[in-house]
C-alpha cells in the first residue's frame, strides 16, 4: 500500500506539473500581442537569443556538411549513384538535419541561457519587484523572449542547412571531385522548395515554440536557489530535447506520409 500511495502521489505530482507547464503556456500566449506593441524588446532579445549563437550554428552546420557529403558518397558510389550526392544533402539538411540539429544546439546555448537568466531574476526578486509595480512579468519579461526564440530558430535552422550544403559542396567538388554542375543541378530539379524546403522550415518554428517555451518555464518554475537554478538549466535540455525528437517523428510522420 506504502509502494502505491507513492505511486499515486508521483502520479499526481507529474499531471499536477503537466497542468502547470498548460495554463502557463496559454498565459505566455495571451502576452503575445504586448510584445508586438513593444517590438523593440523582441528585437533585442532576437540580437541576444539568435546572433549570440550564430557562430556555433555556422560551425557546426559546415562540419556537418563536411561529414555529410563523405558519408553519403562511400555509401552511393557503392551503387553508382554518386551523382546524386547533391541531392541527398540537400534533402538530409532541409527536411531533418538542420532543423533538428539546430533545435538541439539552440537548447544547449540559447534555452539555458534563458532558464538562468529568469531563474537569477527570481532569486533576485526582480519578478516579485514588477508584480509588486503591477507590471505582468509574463508580458514584460517572458513573452518578447518567447516570441524572439520563435522567430530565431527558422532563421537558424536555414543558416544552419545553406552552410551545410557549402560545406558538402567544398569536400564533394574539392576532395573527392565531382563535377559542380552536376552537384548543384541536381538539386534544382530534385528539391520541392514547399515540400522540402518548407516543411524543414515548419519543423523549426515547432522547435523554437517548444525549445523556447520549456526555457522560459523552467526558469520561472524554478527555486530561487543557486541549486534550484543550475537544476533547472540541466533540465531544460534534457526536456527540450526529448520534445523536439519526439516531435520530430510526429511532424515527419504527418508530412512525408506515403498515403
């Protein structure tokens, strides 16, 4: 009885958790329209949340491409498909790669950033400051961040693949020598812009909503605690990376259905 008493209040623990994370969701959207009257906040928490990782993007986007464009050929050489060595980047980068590697190095940089700048504002009492002034935190503080990580990560995600797709460029014309034409005419012809393209650049507008939103409620959720803080932060990735897979099978599943 002892075992299942835990158990039920764990259960209750987590839906109680589940409903608090919801009904702060919906109070982070309500704020919305305030940050688009003050666009100026959401500008420059674009310039601190998507230019302060610009340069871990670029560099890991060409190293992927580096890699990329030598995986694929031993394996199309193999079937004497080389020529279509393009084509697979590109397809690997826009539909997967780059929106969900981008999401993963975003949670890593940017969204515990987030989680310990808010966690560090609420061990401050700034948060308890602005409600005290009758000023909403959520609007003021929470919602120009969330609408500035939404709007970063497309933005991202598409440096993320064009670099991606240089790189291969560079090791595939470069190093193993197939012809540069061939490379980039495949790709004209083989890459739906709104089938591919496209829904890549859907997927990362999911991730920024989940990466950014799980930041955010992390570090307002958290103790206001040193402890309570680099907790946090450690499980903002953990959670916004186990979101972004999971929901980047269910997005995949729902856009490159066969049927």
């Amino acid at each position: 009885m002892n075992a299942l008493a835990r158990l039920g209040a764990r259960t209750l623990e987590v839906l109680r958790g589940w409903g608090r994370a919801a009904v702060f969701f919906v109070d982070l959207l309500g704020g919305l329209p305030a940050a688009v009257r003050r666009f100026g906040l959401v500008v420059a928490q674009i310039h601190a949340i998507g230019n302060r990782s610009l340069v871990i993007i670029l560099a890991s986007g060409m190293a992927v491409g580096f890699v990329l464009a030598l995986q694929m050929y031993y394996a199309l050489v193999t079937y004497g498909a080389a020529e279509s060595l393009g084509l697979i980047v590109n397809l690997s980068l826009s539909r997967e790669l780059g929106p969900v590697v981008t999401a993963l190095l975003f949670a890593g940089r940017a969204g515990t950033s987030l989680t310990a700048e808010i966690g560090l504002m609420k061990a401050g009492e700034q948060i308890a400051a602005l409600e005290l002034m009758a000023i909403d935190p959520r609007q003021r503080v929470l919602a120009p961040r969330f609408l500035a990580g939404v709007i970063s990560m497309p933005l991202l995600a598409i440096l993320f693949s064009a670099v991606g797709i240089i790189g291969a460029w560079l090791v595939a014309v470069g190093l193993i020598g197939i012809d540069p034409g061939n490379f980039w005419s495949i790709q004209q012809s083989g890459v739906d812009v709104w089938r591919d393209v496209g829904n890549g650049i859907v997927k990362s507008f999911a991730f920024g909503i989940i990466c950014t939103a799980v930041a955010l409620y992390q570090g307002y959720e958290t103790q206001a605690t040193p402890e309570g803080v680099a907790y946090a932060t450690t499980r903002t990735v953990v959670v916004s990376s186990l979101a972004v897979l999971g929901m980047d099978f269910i997005l995949t599943a729902l856009m490159f259905s066969t049927r």
